[in-house]
C-alpha cells in the first residue's frame, strides 16, 4: 500500500506550491460582509464563503492538488478515500475530472445530499458502520489490494497545503491587515492546518481560533493540554462534518503552536447561524460549516477588532435545512 | 418636485463613473461554475451570484450610485422610492450608510423578509394596495411635499448606470470572451439595460437576452413589436420582484436596439432552479432571480455555447423556500 505522499510536514512552500497548482482549477470565493451581522456580532464580521467552492466545500481544495500532484503510474491504479462526505464529494469531483478511478468509504448515516454528490461524479460508494467499524482499517486494506493512492480527509501534505490556499486569499484581502482574528471550522484539523501555515507567513499580526461543536471540542482541549485529546461521543451533534474523534496526528503537529485557541458553540448557536446566512447573507451553510459564524454571532470570539469567519460547507439535506429556516 | 436626474439617456460613461463610485462600496460578485448545471443545461453555464449583493440584490448598486450622486441640499431633504422589495431595501441602505432620511412606498402584499429589511435599514414604509392604487402616483405627491428626490426603481441616469456595473464585471471575467450570451432576469428592464450598455462596450459580441415569468413577457413581446406591451395580468406568478406592467420607457429605449430578444420560464421551472440553486450552487436565490438560471437548466437559452445566467436577488420567504427546496 502507499500512502499518498511521504508524510513530510507541509510548509509554506508547499501552500504556496499549491496556490499555483489550483489557480483557475478552484473558484477564489468572496468575502462577504453584512450590516446586520456586524450589529449582531458587535464587531465587524467578514465571512468567507467557502460553501461556493466546487463540491460545496473546501474539501475540493485538497482533493484537487492531491489528484493533480499524483504520478502518471498513480494515476492508473486509481484512488480511495473515507469520509464523512465533503472529503469524498471532493476527491470524486477531482478524480472525475482527471478520468481517474476512485472509491469511497462512507459511513452509512452520511448525509443522502452528500452520497449524491459522491454518485454525481461516478464514484464507486463502499459504506461502512460508523459506530462499529474502523474507516482506516477498511481503506488501508483496499487500497493495498488495488495498489491504489490512500487520500486520507485531513492529512498528507497536498492535502494541507491546497486547503491552505483559503489562507492564502484572506491573507490577500485588501481588509486583511485588519482581522484581528481568523476563526475556523475544525474536524480532523487539517483547513486549520492550511490556515495556519498560510497566516503566518502572510498575516503574522492574526490570530487563529477554532471552533467546534459541543461534545466535539477535542481541538479547543487538545490545544490546552497540547496533547491530542479524544472526544467520547460519537454522535450528538447536527454538525456531521466536525464528529471527527481527535485531532489529525500531522495537522495538531503544525496547529499546536500556531493556533491561539479553541471555541465552543451549542446545535442551537449553528441553527441560529444557518438561519442568519440565509436570511441575510443568501448563502447555504451546513452545520459544520457554520460553527465559526455561530462563534461570531454569539460574540464568542476574544477581542472587539474586525474578525474574519469562514463558512466551510453547504452540503445539507434539505429536510434538516428547512427545519432550521422556518423555526421561530 | 424633483425627478432623481436629468432625464438624459445614460451611456457607456456613466456606467464607467458608476464603476469607479461603487468600487469598494459593492461586493464584485462571483460568477460561479458547476460540473451538474452544465450537464442538465447541455452547455457551459456561468452564474454571476448577485443574490450575495449587499442587501441580497443587484438593486443595491444603483440605489448606491444613486445616493452617492445626490447634492449636499437634496442629501438634507431625503429621499423616496416605491418598490415591490429590492429596489426598496437597496435604498433604504444606501440611504442609511450616508444618514440620508429615507421613506418607502410599498405594496402591503410584499413578501415580509422584504419588508423586514427595509425596517432594518431605518426607513419609513407606506403601504399601499397593489390592485387599486397608483404607488407612482403616490411617490410623486409625496415627493413634492416633502421636496424630497424620487429615486425611481428602473429608471434614471444614475440607477441604470449603477446595475450597469454588473455588467462590466461580466466583462472582465476571465472566461468571458467565450460567452455567446448573457441572459438577464427583466422586470422594469433597469439591470438588463445598464448590462446592455456595458456589454455592447466590453464584449460586442455577446448577445444579450431577457428572461421573464410566465403571464408577465411584456419585455418579450415587446421586442417583437418594437414597442412597450403591457402584461393583462397583475398576478399569478411566484416571481414577485418580476410583476411589473409595462418595460420602464428609459430602459426599453436603450434596451430595444440592443436585446437580441426575450425569453420566458414558467413558475415549475423557476422552482426547479431554486431547487438546484440549493443543491448544488449553495446559493438562496428568490423566484423572480432565478429565472434566468430557469432558462439555461431548461435549454430555453438559443445556441450550445458558453453562457452567463444571473441569479439576480435572494430576498425570498423562508416558508415559500422550505416548501420548494423539500418539493419531490
């Protein structure tokens, strides 16, 4: 079996390396901004709308440099990857594209708007039982069968990298030298990661938060104890995408020392936020991809200076989306 | 009284000083691509994603050039508008960031997120009844009153300059010089007209089209004629921002010699697209936005050619949202 790179922690070469090999491959998404948020959060809130990104996520940033940094022999033998559904949207998109072979491991309560998305790019689905099987154990050992390029969710250095090009434009922001503070969605760790890398080299002024759901804070205590700590639950929240159990191994190594703390919101902060997107900012956000705008909106962020909050995804079934509009 | 200007037909000039005014006062929207949109369209479709405009509409734009063009003296009387929503919450803001005084007039049938976002922006609102009240009428008397500058919804140097804008910034996307048509969503034919003007000067090339509901195609058959049609009807479509009787005389004057002609979707298409706007694009976008998008998903747009569709505005109820993103 073969990992998908060497396992070298990723630099700012390697984020900027991936800037170049994305250009015109991803869409550069705006920063919006709003009065009403503004007067909400009691600061000033831009919010970068990553849920704009193909596949509805910026897991496409990562999926894409992985996909076009692999060798022509790689190539052939196809890929795989697990995921909880916006990883596996992007690396199927980014296999599809590139007419490369791809698997994905998905749990079986993931998401049908995030299986659809998977199915859209042809890709084959292996489902697998998310409270009594081991996603790794399952794609290491197909991988070694078919010799296929393991793209792990949050690891590997061209996965770090290509999310670190969301870093790389806030940084170019011309209201950048502003932000007192970036605050990020984190699951696995590894668009913190990308984040991190790019901020310090282009924004070393900024701190970085995460935020995470309640009952999924391993990075708010991992960043504490500065050890990666483990979450117990492994259900219990609506943001599906952040249920990760620890920090990344190679993303907590760059984040430890880069990233100035974690955040905390309820479901009901994240419902409150994905109403407001939609009300005022005419965006689709899923839970998971509105946890940092929660943070925002419930003033949970340190500090009263201009703030910067990325909307990550919008892959939401429509069900549990139209719940959340129309309560009161 | 005073009209909101001159009266002079606008040109390619006043687009441009528009774009220099507004630079930094709007947000340059994305145009955005999707792998899914292309297939059911049959050909490459851009979307410029305008519903992410501040207050949730192009009308934003020239509301904002207009305000910004007022004289110190007209700045102390105030202004008014009459609107169905957009035009409305797009100058109540605009207004409202340079402290200008600002009453609206409009029918006590708008959708209530319209409304609430003119509350929002401090203005005063008059409601008036749609079927069998003159709401121009009523502007103007109350205008005179209060010697204050009418800002007129589709028509005026400054507004039409202002939605111009818009078009410039189609312009100068990358991939625009692939496009063999922009198609634009017409209600007084304000936005279609400031894109005529900067098309016609940016990229000759590109046809221009109008796209409008079922029951209100005055634009259509008014191309056809050569002449200003009425629609009969006064209701009996969901696209609200799009109910408007008769092309505005100033629009249809630049429009006319340079809209290659006219397009119509019925309300089941206009649905359909907000359906995949949520789907796929991320994107809320109201009916009366969507429609343009409606005519490229149902290959109602003429030639296989690249395209660029507007999603024009996102101001729209959650409960008529919630019933058509959850429709079979």
């Amino acid at each position: 079996m073969k990992y998908d790179d060497t396992g070298k922690l990723p630099d700012i070469t390697d984020v900027r390396a991936a800037g170049q090999t994305l250009a015109g491959e991803i869409l550069a998404t705006p920063i919006l901004r709003c009065d009403l948020l503004d007067q909400q959060a009691g600061r000033e809130v831009w919010v970068k709308a990553e849920c704009l990104q193909h596949t509805g996520s910026f897991k496409y940033r990562g999926a894409r440099n992985r996909i076009l940094n692999l060798t022509q022999n790689e190539r052939e033998n196809g890929v795989i990857a697990y995921s909880s559904g916006n990883h596996a949207q992007g690396v199927a998109l980014a296999a599809k594209q590139e007419g490369i072979t791809c698997s994905i491991i998905m749990p079986n309560d993931t998401p049908k708007v995030k299986i659809d998305g998977v199915l859209a790019s042809k890709a084959q689905i292996i489902f697998y039982d998310r409270l009594h099987e081991d996603r790794q154990k399952i794609a290491t050992e197909l991988a070694a069968e078919q010799n296929a390029v393991l793209i792990e969710p949050f690891s590997g250095r061209f996965i770090i990298a290509g999310q670190g090009t969301l870093g790389l434009e806030i940084a170019a922001h011309p209201h950048s030298d502003q932000f007192e503070a970036v605050v990020t969605n984190a699951g696995g760790g590894g668009l913190t990661a990308g984040i991190a890398l790019a901020l310090e080299a282009d924004l070393p002024d900024c701190d970085l938060y995460t935020c995470e759901p309640e009952g999924f804070d391993d990075h708010m205590r991992s960043f504490v104890s500065g050890q990666r700590e483990r979450n117990t639950a492994l259900s219990g929240t609506i943001c599906d995408a952040l249920m990760t159990q620890t920090p990344g191994e190679m993303s907590f190594a760059i984040n430890r020392g880069r990233v100035r703390g974690g955040l905390v919101v309820s479901d009901d902060e994240v419902k409150a936020a994905m109403r407001f997107a939609f009300s005022h900012l005419k965006l689709v956000v899923e839970p998971g991809g509105a946890v940092s705008l929660a943070a925002a909106l419930h003033r949970k962020v340190p500090g009263t200076g201009p703030i910067c909050v990325i909307a990550s995804g919008g892959n939401v079934d429509p069900n549990l989306f139209q719940s959340i509009i129309t309560a009161p």
